[in-house]
C-alpha cells in the first residue's frame, strides 16, 4: 500500500519535470516579464507623472520633437526589476553567466540612472560628462571581462562567421576586447533610443536571435553539429534573452507612436550591455555586428558627423546624426522611420541567424 501511494505521488509530480527544460523555462520567463511590464506599466507611467520625470528635449533636436517635452521617462526603473527578478526565478541561480549579466544590468543601470537624474536636477538633456560616463562603463565592463577571462575553460578565441578554421587566439588582449563590444553595444543602443519605439524594437529582436545563439551554444550535440564554439552553461543566457524580449514587447505597448514613456540611459544602456555580454559569452561577438547592424550603423553616424564636421570645420554628412534625425529632417514621419528601421533589424537577424550554417 505504501508503494502504490509513493507511486501515486511520484506520477502526480512527474510533470515537474519540464521545468528542468531550458526551452520550457525560456517561454516562460519571456511570458512572466511581458505580463509583469504590462500589468505595471500603467502605474509605473503614473508614478514617473507623479514625481515629474519628464524628457527634456535638446535645443538643436527636430522641431517636431518639442511636443514631446514632459513625456515620463526614466522607463527603465520599470523594465530592469522586471528582467531581473523573473531571470533569476527562471534561471538557473548557481550558473556563473547569468550571475555576470545581472552585475552589467546594474552597473550599467546604475549609471544610466545616475545620468538621467542629474538631466532631471539640472533641468536640460545633459547629464554626466562623457569622460565621466565612460570611465564608469568601462570599469564595470572590465571587472565582467575580467571575470570571464579567469573563468575556468572559458575560450580567448575569436569564432569568424563563414570561416570556421579561422579562430584567432587573443589571449589576455581579450579581455580589451571584450570590453569594447559591451561598452560599445551599451552606447550604440543609447543613441539609437531616440524616436518612439524605435530601439526597443531591434532589442526585442537582438535578443531573440541570441536566444537562438545561447541555446545552441550551451547543447554540446548541435553546436558540434553547426561547428560553433561549445560554451558549458551558456544555454541559462536563453532564459535571459526570453525574459528581455518579454520585458521589451511589454514595454512597447507603452513606448510605441506616440509614446507614453521613454526607457531613458537606464533603459538603453544596460540592455545594450547586456546584449554585448550575451554575445562575449556566446562566443558570437562579431556576429553581433550583423546582429544589431542598426545599433551600429547609428552609432557610426554619429562618428562620421562628429568626425567630418571638424575637419571640413563645420560641414556635415548628415542633416542631423544619430542616422534616424536625418530622415526625420528629409521628411519622412517618425512612424515611418521606425517601423522601416524594425523591417531592417529583423532582416539583419535572419541573416546573422543564417551563418550559423554558412561556415
């Protein structure tokens, strides 16, 4: 009798067992983060009104932007809670990785939120001086990369897309390296972050496709399959990517034409750090320039403009840099630059995806 009730029990708890699914897990943790965003979003807005965090507009923006002036920003108090918690709760809490990722969403959180309040006391679009928001950046993003360095089998080799035999060994200059790509991820989402739903959109989609590539390289049988770089733990970065993606469509429900909030620096910069830490821990940084081919190419706007206004003293390539204004000035509408700017996001993913077997 005691048998059969041990048994009865154990049958009643087998479908526990899914939970030790990644895939399981990762559906969940993006369903949990949309649901607590879009449930909380209303009050958050509410709360951000209340305390009168409102955007300030730059003076040489585009005219039609004065309009959003007072909108709530400082969004991201809202969304990174969300990301963090429902992680850890889907997570596994002993894997290493996700432990490193929430050190960058906080660190790069925390300066964002530092920025965006000296903006608010200051009562103008300018925050913390460059020098100042760099040194930050980089001291968080090196302490990561160090880690990672020093992490036992952790590989300093860069993986080529399309050319598999081709994986250069960086050695100690990896970490350098990998400094880079999460502090220039982190600010070439900033800049993007500049229209209604504009960079909340190709996030949502970066973070799909290194969903893909976390998965992939955390199964020790398909990654030797696809011939990429076989990363023990990364697949636990896969419930991250789910719970950002979530975060991020619930977001857009409020962030889209016309917005009703802004992430702010303490929005864009730690998810775009995060995304650059996916991708160093992924072994996939370099497909992370096909990736969020946006991200970059609007951050390579504003070098060139900055770049070319000085030495042609004061020419320009541009209408206005980052590359979103410029199309905005040639008379396209916000909505318009936006969705187009998605259309090229998603594209620049199913090509990123594709190279998974182009090698």
């Amino acid at each position: 009798m005691l048998y059969k009730l041990i048994y009865i029990f154990h049958q009643d708890l087998s479908w526990l067992n899914v939970f030790r699914y990644i895939t399981f897990r990762t559906i969940l943790s993006a369903l949990s983060s949309l649901a607590v965003v879009l449930f909380f979003g209303r009050w958050g807005i509410e709360r951000l009104r209340a305390m009168q965090i409102g955007q300030f507009i730059r003076e040489d923006g585009p005219p039609d932007h004065k309009g959003k002036a007072g909108t709530p920003t400082m969004g991201g108090c809202l969304i990174l809670p969300v990301i963090m918690l429902t992680t850890i709760l889907w997570a596994d809490p002993g894997n290493t990785y996700i432990w490193l990722a929430m050190v960058v969403l906080l660190g790069f959180g925390g300066i964002g939120f530092v920025d965006d309040y000296i903006k608010r006391v200051r009562k103008s679009s300018q925050g913390l001086s460059a020098r100042s928001k760099f040194s930050l950046q980089f001291l968080v993003a090196t302490v990561v990369a160090v880690c990672l360095y020093t992490y036992p089998d952790f590989d300093s080799r860069l993986m080529v897309p399309f050319f598999k035999n081709l994986q250069p060994d960086l050695g100690p200059w990896y970490i350098l390296f990998a400094v880079f790509i999460i502090v220039g991820a982190s600010n070439a989402v900033n800049l993007t972050d500049g229209l209604d739903g504009l960079a909340i959109g190709p996030i949502i989609v970066s973070f799909s496709s290194y969903l893909v590539f976390a998965y992939l390289a955390g199964h020790v049988k398909i990654a030797g399959y696809l011939q990429i770089p076989y990363v023990a733990g990364a697949g636990e970065l896969s419930v991250l990517c789910g719970t950002v993606a979530g975060a991020g469509l619930g977001f857009l429900w409020y962030n889209a034409y016309p917005a009703e909030v802004f992430m702010g620096d303490v929005g864009s910069l730690p998810l775009g750090a995060v995304l650059g830490t996916v991708a160093v821990i992924t072994k996939q940084e370099i497909v992370l320039v096909l990736v969020g081919g946006l991200f970059v190419v609007e951050a390579l706007s504003v070098i060139f403009q900055v770049a070319y206004f000085k030495l042609r003293e004061g020419r320009r390539i541009f209408r206005m840099a980052p590359l979103h204004h410029h199309f905005e000035l040639k008379g396209w509408p916000e909505s318009k630059v936006t969705v187009r700017f998605w259309i090229i996001s998603v594209i620049l993913a199913l090509l990123a995806v594709s190279t998974l077997k182009l090698r």
